[in-house]
C-alpha cells in the first residue's frame, strides 16, 4: 500500500492524470513486465546467474560459508529434469570434510554412500517421476543433517 501511495504523491506532485496512476503502476510492476514483455524468461528460466546478468553465477562459484548444506541443483522443487543427465549438485557447509548422500523415491530417501566432491549422479531415473535427496555434512566432530530437497522428471 505505501507503495502505491508513494506513487499517488507523485503522480499528484508532478500535475499528471490521477487516471494514469494505475497505468503507472502496473507498468512498474515486475511479475507484469515478466509476463508481457517480448522475450522474458519463462519461470523456470529465471536463475541466479540470470539474476546476475550472466555476470555471475552463486550456483557455481559460492564458496562454502554457511554451516550447513545449500544451493541445491537442481533447485528444490524443480519439473522436467531430464531422467538420463541427472545430476545432484549443492554447496557444502563451511566445515564439511565429507558428504553423506540419499536419494530415492520416497520422503525417506536411502542412504547411498559417503564422498568427498559436492555432485553426484544419479544415473538413468524414470520418466515422470519425483525423486527425492539429502546430502547430510560429515565434519570433525560431527553429522549434520540437510534439508529434503524434491525434484520430478520430465
């Protein structure tokens, strides 16, 4: 509302059409310009790289910082990942030595192994089908344990 408002002042201050007030609006308003505008990305386009202008990409390049497992790839959530080059990607927690993995089908995900690199793949899945995965941090003094993270095949 104060946003809507704050462009009401102006739109008074500068002696324009209160009509146009809602063009204006509308007209800023992102989700709207997204959707119209000739070229814009689709949904699933829209990244962190993209949010960067190409210019850096956080999925690829954050360093691990946080004490816990992020960045998922694919992104939690994620539609129409091709079954045959699935791979699990994350950013490991700042003292991770290694990586516990589990994957499956079901919110209960089995233990797969353990490993150093911060990827894994998955190997040919099934077509249209939602798999689920943890990757739980192994560190000197303990096991911390990730969030479930979902995607489903195309």
């Amino acid at each position: 509302m104060l946003f809507r408002n704050i462009n009401k002042r102006y739109v008074h201050k500068n002696n324009l059409d209160p009509a146009d007030c809602d063009k204006l609006l509308y007209s800023m308003d992102l989700s709207v310009n997204l959707k119209t505008a000739e070229g814009s990305p689709k949904a699933n386009e829209i990244t962190a790289k993209w949010t960067f202008r190409n210019t850096w990409d956080p999925e690829v390049t954050m360093p691990a910082v946080l004490p816990f497992v992020f960045l998922p790839r694919p992104r939690n959530g994620s539609y129409n990942i091709n079954p045959d080059k699935a791979e699990l990607k994350w950013t490991p927690a700042r003292n991770a030595i290694t990586h516990n993995i589990y994957f499956g089908r079901t919110n209960k995900p089995e233990f797969i192994k353990n490993q150093r690199d911060n990827f894994f793949k998955a190997g040919k899945l099934e077509s249209k089908t939602k798999y689920y995965w943890r990757i739980d941090e192994v560190t000197d003094t303990d096991t911390l344990r990730g969030p479930l993270w979902n995607f489903t095949t195309e």
